[in-house]
C-alpha cells in the first residue's frame, strides 16, 4: 500500500465507527498512528520501553510472518485512550498525510540514520518499513478497511 491508497482507506473512516476489536476510536487510531510515524523520524520520542538484551528476540519475532496480536497493548501507549490532539478525524488524516511526506523526506535527507522505536530499539529505514507496514495493517484490520 503506498502513501495515496493509504490516506485514501483512511478517509473512508466514519467518526462514530466501531472497531472490531479494541476500544479505539478512528480518530484515536490514525492519531495513534501518526505519533507512530513522527516517532520513526525523531519528531517525537517516546523512549526505550524494552531491555536491550530483549530487543534481538523481539525483533526476529515481529519481522517474521506472523501479524500482530489483535489485543496487544503498546507499553509506550498504556492501557488508557490518549488525549485527540486533533479538532476530527478529517484533520487527523490530514496531519498524517503530512506526516507521511514528512517521513519520506527525512530518509531522503538521512538514509541512513537509525531511530528510536520503543519497543525494537534503533530501525533503519528499511526495519521502519517493514514496522509501519505491518502496524498499519494491524490498525486498517482493527476498522475493516483491511483483511
């Protein structure tokens, strides 16, 4: 799925949709992903949340075949909804349309730079791709835009 099939599943969302699993709004979702996104390209930083010496575990665990688990719960997140940063769901998606040109641009500029993810340690662009990917199919399944 590239950048404009992406923005474009998204704004088929309804506001007052339920997820099928989760307790995620739409618009906490996308917000949620595009804190994801601003993380990968040091716009934020939520931190290491893993012993080092776990990471190499968890990574070979989460970069193999199997998709993630539908009731996980993000430790850099917790168990509670975070605060909408954003008016509605229409500027969430917005801000993360711009945020994913954002993204594209740092590692057009810094194609080598490696960047925090909580959980899996330093990613390069390539290990970036591969987590948003599968994070965003995660979150697309959890509101039916996705199989």
């Amino acid at each position: 799925m590239n950048s404009t099939e992406i923005i474009e599943s998204l704004y088929k969302l309804n506001p007052e949709q339920k997820p099928l699993w989760g307790k995620m709004t739409p618009q906490h979702m996308v917000e949620h992903l595009y804190k994801t996104v601003q993380s990968s390209i040091n716009e934020i930083s939520l931190g290491l949340f893993t012993e080092e010496r776990k990471i190499p575990v968890l990574k070979k665990l989460f970069f193999g075949e199997r998709p993630l688990p539908k009731e996980f719960m993000n430790p850099a997140v917790g168990p509670d909804l975070l605060k909408l940063e954003f008016d509605d769901l229409k500027s969430a998606v917005k801000e993360f349309e711009n945020v994913l040109y954002r993204y594209e641009q740092f590692f057009i500029v810094n194609p080598s730079t490696k960047t925090i993810h909580p959980i899996f340690g330093y990613l390069n662009k390539e290990e970036w791709e591969i987590f948003h990917k599968k994070h965003f199919k995660h979150h697309f399944t959890q509101f039916g835009l996705s199989d």
